[in-house]
C-alpha cells in the first residue's frame, strides 16, 4: 500500500495534486490511504478515499510499503509517523522553488523574505557544518532515487541551494487534466477583463501586485480594466485596495470548486493571469492564459516579458523574479491581449497541456518513480533528525556558533 502524506494545512496545488492522483490509484486498483489530520478540506473533495490520522497509522502501518511525500517541506513536520512506517521506502517531491532552503536551513526564513537569494551563499558560509549536512541529506536523496522536482525552476533552485550535488533527481511536471470547452465564453464589451485562479497568500500577492501597480496601472490610464478573482486569502484586502486606488474594477467571487472556478474565469475575461496548477487548468480547459512570476526578497526587478502557458519551457509554472537565473517571458503583457493572440493561446494552450501535463503519463511516471526509491523511512528518519538537532542548535545558540567559526574552531 502507497501511504501519502499529506497535512499541507492550506488549500492549494498540493491538495489537488492528491486528490488526482488518489483517482489515478482508485482506477488502477492501487491500494493507498492519506495520512491526513481531521477537518480538512481534502477529505470533503475525497469522500471515498481512505484517510488515517498522523496519530493512528500504527493501525495500518504493516500494510504500508511505500510513503509518498508530496511535498519536500512536510519531512520536517513534528508528527510524521517516522517510527511506524520505518520499515517502507519513502520519496518526497519538490513543488515549490524554496521549500528545500526555507524549510531546512536557519535563518533563512526570515533573511529571505527581506534579501531573497543573495543570502544563501553567506548563510551556506556562516552555517557551514550545517551545509554540509544539508547536501549530504540531498546528495542521499538523489542517489537513491527517492527525490523529484516539478519543473526546471525547482530543479534549477534546487542546484542553487546544494550546488554540491553531483546528480539531478527526475522531474516529475505537474499533471493536468483536460476538461470540456465551456461553451459560453466572455463577450467582448469595450473593457480588458483579466481572470485570476489560486489563492492569495504572500507568495502570490508578490506576484499580482506589481502586475497590478506596474502593468496593469499603465493601461488603465486609457483604457477600462476589469479584475475577476476566483480566490481566498490574507492578502485580498489589499487586491482591492490597490485596484481600487489605480482605478481597476474589482471582483471577488472567493473560492470555488474547480468546475465553478473554470466557468467564472470563461464568462466574466478575455484572458487570465495563474502560476502553478491553476494555469495548467485554465489553459487546459481552452481559455488564454498568463504566467504571472513572483518575487521572493523586497526588492526585486519588475515582470517585463509575459507568456502565454503554451510557450512555457521545461514545465516552469512560475518562477521567482529575485532568482540569479530568472528567464523571462517572449512579449509585453500588451501584445498578449491581441484578438488574434487570444484565440491562438486557446488551442495552442490546450493541446499544450494535453502534451505536457497529460495526467496518466504524469502518474505513470510518478508511479515507477515511487516504486524505484530504495530509501527506507528508517535511514531517512536518521538524516532528518540530524539535520533538525543541527538546524535547533544553531537557532538556540547562534552567537556561540558564529563566534566558533570566527576563531576557526569549527569547520
């Protein structure tokens, strides 16, 4: 049995990442379960499926061969079940560009969020014993083929990060369905309508606010611009806020279930703007749609170059703007909103996605992936803890650490 380990806490690509490949499994006849706190949104959108809670998988834990982390980030949760599932191999994926740093390494929080990527050299420099086992954790990862990245933006974080590996895990690109053209679509009415699906935490709002202040702003001027949200989030106030200051018409429709979301974006714009599984879905579904890049540090370069999801290379569903190898996009965002560009970016972004993010070759893949890692739980259990009581001492003790380094007594 394949246990997957969610408890992602939010609702997000991840989630849905789960509930298609929990479908995938079910029409295979692939005995898995979701280990999976209570209350969750997840367990509404999968009634069928079998969810245990982190506290109960000693009940099913000899059925287990295979622990399926979803997301990189989730090996540091305090309450995954390292002791009852030792016995099976694990495989985690990258789904996001930081995870990997963020969620293993001191200070990086914090120091990101204000300087973005220019402090991993020194924090890689001041916490070197760490980094050191911090590429050795990764480097173990690959080797064993117990690692995956979604795109080339995470692999090329990835890289980055741990510029010591000596290998590239596989890539794994998110899959995505395709779904039945809707057949009323937005008329044209004199107004530029821009959709957006996903949700509005700080991560996109880094993304929609300079388009908003700096792309969207410019056209306003001259031009009536409206702005259809299918979202939910700490940061939608200030959506409004700022479309409201710059003289964009604003609408909000909060969340909706996937089919819903779909058809608000097709009636109410003539494009949308996404990042991650929500373009895949737009596109995939006939609309034109617009990668949006977010930023990681305060200060970042401004998103010139858009494209369209057809035009997207090596999978990359966004990318941080403040990353040394950002690559931008082929056009101005106004060369984009173009009749004849719009009904290309229809077709062309479908069979996009039905090439690309075709569902059955993803899972397929993600399947021999999971039965090909040789890493048990129990070894990996091992690395974690040792990475953690480093990552622990370090944040307790930082003045001692650092004055250690000074005077050369660790290495």
């Amino acid at each position: 049995m394949i246990a997957i380990y969610s408890n992602t806490g939010e609702w997000g690509g991840v989630d849905i990442l789960i509930g298609r490949f929990a479908s995938y499994l079910s029409l295979r006849q692939i005995d898995f379960c979701i280990i999976e706190p209570g209350g969750g949104r997840i367990r509404n959108e999968l009634p069928n499926a079998r969810f245990v809670n982190p506290d109960q998988v000693e009940l099913i834990a000899k059925q287990v061969t295979h622990v399926f982390v979803p997301s990189v980030s989730k090996l540091r949760d305090p309450w995954f079940p390292w002791g009852p599932l030792a016995h099976a191999t694990v495989i985690t994926w990258i789904v996001h560009p930081n995870d990997v740093f963020r969620s293993f390494f001191p200070y990086s929080n914090a120091s990101m969020n204000i300087f973005g990527y220019r402090v991993v050299k020194p924090l890689r420099y001041l916490f070197r014993t760490h980094a050191n086992l911090f590429d050795a954790i990764f480097a173990r990862l690959v080797k064993e083929n117990a690692l995956i990245v979604m795109d080339g933006a995470t692999l090329r974080s990835l890289k980055y990060f741990a510029p010591k590996l000596d290998a590239e895990p596989g890539l794994v690109p998110v899959p995505s369905p395709l779904s039945d053209e809707i057949a009323v679509r937005h008329q044209d009415s004199g107004k530029l309508s821009i959709g957006y699906l996903g949700r509005m935490d700080v991560m996109k709002w880094s993304a929609i606010q300079p388009f908003i202040r700096d792309t969207l702003a410019p056209l306003a001027k001259h031009r009536q611009i409206v702005l259809h949200l299918v979202s939910e989030g700490t940061h939608l106030s200030r959506v409004e806020q700022l479309c409201s200051e710059i003289g964009v018409e604003f609408h909000c429709y909060g969340y909706l279930p996937n089919l819903q979301a779909r058809e608000v974006i097709f009636t109410k714009s003539d494009l949308a703007i996404a990042m991650g599984t929500s373009a895949l879905d737009i596109a995939g579904a006939g609309h034109p749609c617009v990668i949006i890049d977010p930023n990681l540090g305060a200060l970042a370069r401004r998103q010139m170059r858009f494209r369209f999801v057809h035009e997207i290379e090596d999978y990359t569903l966004g990318e941080f703007r403040d990353f040394p190898g950002y690559i931008q996009g082929h056009h101005e965002f106004e060369e984009l909103t173009d009749k004849n560009q719009l009904y290309i970016a229809c077709s062309k972004g479908r069979e996009y996605v039905r090439h690309a993010h075709d569902p059955v070759r993803c899972f397929d893949e993600l399947l021999n992936r999971i039965n090909g890692s040789t890493l048990q739980v129990s070894e990996l259990a091992k690395d974690i803890r040792s990475l953690l009581l480093s990552f622990s001492h370090v944040k307790d003790r930082p003045l001692p650490y650092l004055a250690g380094i000074l005077l050369g007594k660790i290495r």
